[in-house]
C-alpha cells in the first residue's frame, strides 16, 4: 500500500507540478542533496476543492530549532570538505540542496523531485555526450544533478524517498533512520546510513530491561514502517530476555491525524491502569511524549523509568517545561557522538544580518531569526545541538567526500558539471573509508555504521529537566553494556530500587507456575517438592538432584550429598569388635609360642602336635579378615575379606578333620578295620585336599562374580557403602562348604566324646564345631534380613564367634595344663589316666557279658594301645608304645605284658 501511494504521488508530481524550491544551497562542482524536518509539522489545507485544477503543497509549521541546528552542520561540514587538502588537490568543490520535509512524508516527496530532475534531463538527450548540463532548447538551462542524499532524518520519510531514489540508484545516507527494514539490500540498493540499525536498539533495551530484573513493561509506538519494525524487533528481544509487554500503545504516524489526541488519552490510561509496569519503552516522536507527559504530570509521583529510543532521546527542548517530578526518570538511547567544539565555534561566530536579506541562500534562518530573540539566538542553537547527530551528519558528508576523491582522483573531468553519475558514486561509497576525528570507519555489508548506543539519563532540577549524563556504553559486538566511570555505575545502581514485574520474584528453591491464560511473567510461586532445587531468582523449574548420591528437603536451594553409611573405623561397635580380633590374633600368637616351647609334651602331642601350628596360624588369619569389614569398601577390601575368612576357616576346619579322623581311628572302628584305615589316613594329603576344593570354589568366584564395593540408596538422606558379593551363590557355597566340613568332624567327635577326662579332644571338638554351627545358622537369616552400615558386623560377629569357639575349647584347656596342672602333663600321668579309662571300659563291658580275667586283659591292653596314638613317639609317623600294668599283689590278676605298634 505504501509502494503504491509513493508512486501514484510520484506520477502525479511529474506530470502536474514541479521541485519545490530548495530550504538552503550553495553552488559547487558537484552538489549533494539533503532532506531535513526544519519545521515539525505540515499543514493540511482545511478546504476540500473538487474541482483543483493541481495539487496543492502544505503549509510548513512550528519551526524545529533541533531541526536548524542540524541543517547547519551539513553547511559547515560542507564548508570544512571544501577547504580540505583533497578536494583541494583535485580542484573540486562541494554545493548542497537542502530541502525541508517538514516532518511529512508527502512534502518530502515533492523535495525528491529536485533530486532526480537533473537525470531526468540528462537522460532525454538534453545534454551532450560528456553528461554536461548544456544549454537545451528553447534557450532553457538543464539542471545540475545531486550525486547524494543526506537525509532523511525519520525512517518512516526515508523508505518512502528510498523507493524513488533506487530508481535512478542515487546514494542515500541517513544520520538517524534506523529502521530494520532499510538494511535489506535487494529493497534498498542504494541506502546507506550514519547509525545502527533498531535491531541493536532493541537488543540493547532488552539487556537493560533484563539486567534490572524489569520483565513487566508497557510500548508505546507509531503506526507505519519505522514503528512496526521496531515493536516487533523489540518484542522478540524481549521474548528471548524472557521479558513481557504489559500493553502496547500504538500512536498514528502523523501528527495531523485526527485521531492522535484519542490516542494519547488511550495510551495514558493504559499507563495507568498497568500500575505495575514501571518501566514503559517508547519509540514515538518527541511530540507525542509530551502530550504523554502533559497528560501524566501532576498526579503523585512515580518511580517509573522511561527508556527512550534514539527518536527522542536527545529531543529535551521539546520537553523542557515537564515536571518529571511526578513523572519519573528517563533512559535514553543516543547515537555515538564525538568532538562538536568546532561547531559550536561555527555557531559562535553566524552573523544575523547576513541571513536576514530576502537573497539569502539559507532562508529558513531569516525565519528563525526572525522568531527568536536576536540576543539568545546563538544561545538557543547551541543548546538545541545535539552532539550524537552532528557526529552522524558529519560523517555522511565525510564519507561523501572520501567516496567523490576515490572515484575523480581516476577521472579528471569531475569538474564538468553532470560527468559524475550518482550510480558512479555508490561503488565507491560502500567501500570507502573515512576518517573521523583520527578513527577510520566504513560501512558494513548492510550499508550501516555499528558504533553502538550510549546511554543517557536525563538530569533534572527541581522536576525541570537539565543536562543529559551518558552514564554507560552498549557494544553491539558482544551485547554489553559498560559503566563510562566508576561514578557512573553509581548513577545505574539508582534503578535498582525500581520492580517492574507482573509478580514479585520467586526466591531460590521456588519456581514459576504460569496461571493459564495469562502472560508467562503473571505467576505463582510455589516450593519445589522434596529432591528438586532451584537456585536461581524466578526458576522456570525445579532441578532435580542425583536421586543416587543427592537429596534436597522441600523449598531446597541446592542438593546435599547424602550422608555416606557405613562400618567406620570410629564407629564404637566397629571398635569393640576389632579390639576382640586383635585380642584373638595376640592369643593365637602366644599360644603358638607357648605349644612351640612345649611341643613334645603329651598335651601338645594329643592336641595335634605340628597341625596345632596350622590351626593356630589359620585362626590368626580369621581374624584379621575382620579388620577388612571395617572402613570404606574397596575392590581389594570386597574381594579379600570373604576369601581371606573362607581359606583360614577352611584351613582350620580341615586340620580339626584330621584330629577328629584320628581319634574315630583309634576308638570307634572295628580292629578288622584298622589295617586298611590306617593305609588312608593320610593327615596332610587330606588337609591339603580339602584346601583344594575350596580354592577352586574361591578362583572361580573371583574370576567369574567377584564382590566389588557399590554405593546404594538407603533412605532419603543417606547411602549405604558396601560389598557387593557379586555371586551369593559362590558365597552360599563357600560358606555351606565349610560347614560340611565342620558337621563331619562334629559326627567323627561326637562318636569319641567318651575319651579319657583330662585328654578328651573329642569333647572339645565337639563343643568348637557345635558353637561355629550354632553361629552359621544364627547368621543365615539375620544377614539376609538386616540392612544397614551394621550388616557387616553381623559376619564379624560370627567370625569372632567361631574362632573364639574354637580357641577357647581346643587351646585353652590344654594352655591350662601346661601351665598349671604340670603333674598331669607327663607320660606317666597319661598311662595312668589310660589304664583308669581302660578300667571302666573294661568294667562296663564285664558287666555286661561275662568274661574271662584274660579276654578283660586283652581288651584292657588293646585299649590302651589306641590310646597310645595320643603320646610322643621316637617319629612323627610311628607311635611305638609298651604299656606296662602291673596289679597289686593282693590277689588280683598277675600283671600283663603287652606290646602294639600303630603307624599313624
């Protein structure tokens, strides 16, 4: 719709009307044109005429003193690139056409006639071949061409003359247009501009809004081009930021629109209404902020924060006579400005009475002359001048100039009027670079110079407004934002204190929950529930922690580690029962010494002699695989502890086999039986045998499951440490194989429990295999039913038990005797007790038959020479015993003599 307009009125003015006169000009080898909105504002005529024979212009109202100040820094810019050293060295010089536009797009548009008018001409075949400006027929003049444009100053008026000056490809620099729209090339070849484009604009309020925690704030904009590109490059900055738009207000785009004042009334109640949206982004003209102003004023005051776009940020003229008391602070958004001390000289030093003749090339100052005080006039220009546009102009004429040098320093007829083309200049221009107060610059790909944004707050005094403070700097390369000086932070810290937001934060270990059908910043806060966390302000979510290793209690800020359970080394259980192992190993210890010492006594020697060593030793390694159930679980500690207890036990098992073996050998088998018993038994073979199966039982286990230590949840808070046995069934195995072991020497005991009473091996072996039973099935079902850091302890307890169970009934009575009943550890003191045991066997066994005195004899001697196996010998391997029994003399049996020899 706007393409079509802007061609319809380009048609019409072509066939019904011509150029309107230029505001300003000056003569020149080359000239350059240039739009700027001198005065405000257009007036319509109020009359409507049918029958107007031709289009009648506006009238041009409400002088711009900003405005002024801006066309009188392309004249000095211009004047300065006359004088420089390379228009100077190839002889050229520079004239201007500057045209109001009077902040109307359709006034605007005449003015582009004056700067296509001259090709126009050209193109008819009015000029010679050199592309001269000859005299044409009828004795009329052409007229000279612009190579440039400067201007215009808002987006919306330089789309509209960039559709008609990309017809005939004439360059277009603006020094404030910044709407996104005119950074696309295929629309808008020959645009160029001074300043970013909106989308850093945008992205730099998106990163002020969001590094004050603002996420609730109010838009107000204009209708058209420059107001739709930038509320929709700004509302998805803002989305990303996370940031809500509490209301939009969009504003006509002209100010003679009969419907600006209901606008404004509509867009102020909005504002009040949204009492929470503190801070309200504007991209609307100066104009329209002060009818905002003028309407808000007042009222009480308020903390609000007014970020203002580059459209009038830097327009405080227009808004002098507000009291921003009750209207809050503002932030403004300003282009990058440099040294404007040459031309405040330059203002310092116009002359009234020059510009106040009616030929004067600059009329719009005999205006503004005439509408100011004479004695306030420079006073009034330079408190209008704003640094951040003279910057930009000068740097569209810089630019100008660098571009006309690189393109006539390779042709010499730059001096003809009409020989340089404005397509010829727009190579150059995009790639020229040119220098700005000791910096080079250039344009990008887009046709735009990125220098960033400074940002302002406006000072007031007493609610009136004073200066502008540029507090900080947006970089658009890494979108941050830098305080200009330490005090200036300070003045960025005074928005803190402002909360735009639709709700109050959520703290940390809440998160959001959105009421549906609302904006995602309108929210309720709620705890996170117990294992999640949150640790952010405002939390989308709850994390959850590592359910394995972490908790968190409801309303967490963060995850604990969970409390680490196991058997610890300073635990006072763990303690007690490591005392009774080291206990354990110093008994077996002395007692080994001890048995070493009195190893050819009969005690040792009925206690087993050399295998008392080995169950000793074995005993010694029972306990101390009780110290690797104690401490934090390793792989070396999992796989050790059960097979270090599993090999001893057996071990000792295995030796007690053999001991009770040997006592059913001697007591409890028919005597037909002894020649061939006596061939298998075999003490070592048999220990060694039964070590082997369970060695194979061990191997297989560790190569195949092995226990490795694992960390398992065991409740909310806490994890349990332990051992995993990798195969309980290879446990089960290794554990019920000892215990077979332990059962057949219970049974091979059980039948000799009737020994002599002071020797009786079979009695305590019974009583050790029976408390290590006892224990083992005890075991069973508690370990399988406890949890906890205290499962270890459970074997340990058992383990101590049985070795306990053992030491106590094999050693220490036999310790008792030779250390306190020496009497009874001699050889005679055996015989003795044998033949009383021999005595009773044979009295029992008279009782019950009747027997000859020699058959008693008989069965006394063979009595006694089984338990012969029990006393030291001249061998380990042959026990050779001569009893000798001699009856006393009162008419009892005459004395026996008899000889027997095992080999056991």
């Amino acid at each position: 719709m706007q393409m079509l307009l802007t061609l319809v009125l380009l048609l019409s003015w072509m066939t019904h009307t011509m150029a309107s006169p230029p505001t300003a000009s000056a003569p020149g080898d080359i000239l350059i044109g240039a739009l700027f909105p001198i005065h405000a504002r257009a007036k319509v005529p109020t009359t409507y005429q049918p029958d107007l024979s031709q289009p009648q212009p506006a009238v041009c109202v409400d002088l711009n003193t900003a405005r002024v100040s801006e066309a009188l820094v392309m004249i000095q810019a211009v004047e300065e690139a006359n004088r420089s050293e390379a228009l100077t060295k190839l002889g050229i010089t520079l004239g201007y056409h500057i045209h109001d536009s009077c902040s109307d797009i359709t006034t605007a548009l005449r003015a582009s006639k004056d700067f296509t008018e001259g090709i126009s001409s050209t193109k008819s075949g009015a000029s010679n071949s050199s592309g001269g400006c000859q005299a044409c027929g009828n004795g009329s003049v052409c007229t000279q061409s612009v190579v440039a444009v400067v201007g215009a100053s808002f987006s919306e008026l330089s789309i509209a003359l960039a559709r008609v000056l990309t017809l005939e490809l004439i360059p277009q620099i603006s020094y404030s247009s910044t709407a996104t729209i005119l950074s696309d090339k295929l629309r808008f070849p020959a645009f160029l501009r001074t300043v970013p484009n909106d989308m850093y604009q945008t992205r730099a309020m998106a990163k002020l809004l969001s590094d004050n925690l603002w996420n609730w704030v109010g838009v107000i904009t204009m209708d058209g081009d420059y107001g739709s590109s930038a509320l929709d490059s700004f509302a998805s900055e803002a989305a990303q930021k996370g940031i809500c738009l509490a209301f939009k207000e969009i504003l006509p785009e002209s100010v003679n629109d009969p419907n600006v004042n209901s606008s404004i009334r509509q867009a102020v109640q909005s504002i009040r209404s949204n009492w929470k949206a503190k801070v309200i982004v504007s991209f609307a003209k100066a104009e329209y902020m002060r009818q905002v102003f003028e309407e808000l004023q007042g009222g009480p005051a308020e903390d609000r924060v007014w970020i203002a776009s580059d459209s009038w940020s830097t327009n405080g003229i227009e808004l002098a006579h507000i009291d921003f008391g009750s209207i809050g602070k503002v932030v403004g958004f300003t282009f990058k400005s440099g040294n404007i001390a040459p031309f405040q000289q330059y203002l310092r030093e116009l002359r009234r009475d020059v510009y106040m003749s009616e030929h004067t090339n600059m009329p719009f100052m005999r205006k503004f002359y005439q509408t100011v005080d004479p004695d306030k006039a420079t006073a009034i220009l330079l408190n209008n001048t704003a640094s951040d546009s003279v910057f930009s102009i000068q740097m569209a004429i810089s630019a100008i100039t660098q571009a006309i040098v690189d393109r006539c320093a390779k042709r010499n007829d730059c001096k003809t009027p009409g020989a340089l083309k404005p397509w010829q200049l727009l190579g150059p221009l995009k790639r020229a670079t040119f220098e700005m107060e000791g910096k080079k610059y250039s344009f990008d790909k887009n046709g735009d110079v990125n220098l960033g944004y400074d940002i302002t707050i406006w000072r007031t005094s007493r609610g009136s407004l004073g200066t502008f403070d540029v507090v900080a700097e947006y970089h658009s390369v890494n979108n941050s934002i830098t305080p200009t000086s330490r005090e200036m932070r300070s003045q960025l810290h005074l928005f803190k204190d402002v909360v735009s937001k639709c709700s109050n934060s959520c703290e940390p270990g809440e998160m959001k929950k959105s009421v549906e059908g609302q904006h995602t910043c309108c929210y309720e806060c709620i705890n996170c529930t117990a294992d999640h966390y949150s640790n952010d302000t405002d939390a989308d979510q709850c994390l959850s922690c590592n359910a394995s290793i972490e908790w968190a209690p409801v309303r967490s800020t963060s995850c604990r580690l969970k409390t680490l359970e196991l058997l610890d080394w300073k635990d006072g259980f763990a303690i007690v029962l490591l005392t009774l192992a080291a206990l354990g190993v110093i008994m077996a210890l002395v007692i080994g010494v001890l048995f070493l010492w009195q190893r050819n006594t009969p005690v040792v020697r009925a206690a087993g002699g050399p295998l008392c060593q080995i169950i000793l030793l074995s005993l010694t390694g029972s306990y101390v695989s009780v110290v690797f159930f104690v401490g934090h679980p390793s792989s070396i500690k999992c796989k050790i502890r059960q097979v270090l207890f599993g090999l001893s036990f057996t071990l000792c098992v295995s030796c007690i086999l053999v001991k009770s073996l040997k006592i059913l050998l001697a007591f409890n088998f028919n005597p037909s039986l002894q020649e061939m018993l006596r061939r298998l038994y075999k003490p070592y073979a048999i220990v060694v045998a039964c070590m082997a199966v369970q060695v194979l039982v061990c191997t297989v286990w560790l190569v195949l499951r092995s226990p490795f230590p694992v960390r398992r949840p065991f409740d909310s808070t806490s994890m349990l440490a332990e051992c995993d046995e990798g195969s309980y069934v290879a446990f089960a195995v290794m554990l019920a194989y000892i215990a077979v072991l332990a059962l057949v020497c219970f049974g091979f005991a059980f039948k000799g429990r009737k020994l002599p009473e002071s020797y009786n091996e079979a009695k305590f072996i019974t009583f050790g295999m029976l408390i290590y039973l006892i224990s083992w099935v005890i075991f069973i079902p508690v370990y399988v039913t406890t949890q906890g850091k205290y499962l270890p302890a459970v074997e340990m307890v058992v383990i101590l038990l049985s070795n306990y169970g053992i030491l106590c009934c094999h050693f220490l009575p036999k310790c008792y005797i030779i250390l306190f009943k020496k009497e009874h550890n001699t050889k005679d003191a055996f015989l003795r007790n044998v033949y009383e045991y021999s005595q009773r066997s044979s009295g029992s066994l008279g009782g019950s038959t009747s027997l000859g005195t020699e058959e008693k004899t008989n069965s006394q001697a063979f009595t006694i020479s089984r338990m012969s196996i029990y006393l030291p010998s001249a061998s380990t391997d042959t026990v050779s015993t001569e009893a000798t029994v001699s009856q006393s003399t009162q008419g009892q049996v005459p004395k026996p003599r008899l000889r027997r020899t095992f080999s056991i």
